[in-house]
C-alpha cells in the first residue's frame, strides 16, 4: 500500500482527467451546470430578489 505515491497538487491535477473522461462527462456536467443555474434563477425570481 506505501508503493502509491500522494499526489501533489497542483502538478497532478491533470490526472483527474484520467479517470473522468470528458468525451463521457462534459456534456451531462454542462447540462447538470444548466439545469442548476435555472433553478438558482427560479428560486431567486420566486423570492423576488430579480430585476424589477
């Protein structure tokens, strides 16, 4: 179990990419993003906290 090394950060943060592959993830992460900003949107327009 020692032979793993601990990552350093920031020089490894490139290898996230390895496991999370963006030609699988990009497209339903920016859809999760979407969907979570209308409903940021909706609440905050609900309450009464938008433009006039």
């Amino acid at each position: 179990m020692s032979d793993v090394a601990k990552p350093r950060n920031p020089e490894d943060d490139w290898k996230i990419w390895l496991v999370v592959n963006p030609a699988t993830w990009l497209m339903p992460i920016f859809y999760a993003l979407l969907l979570l900003a209308i409903a940021v949107h909706a609440v905050v327009f609900a309450v009464g906290l938008g433009w006039q």
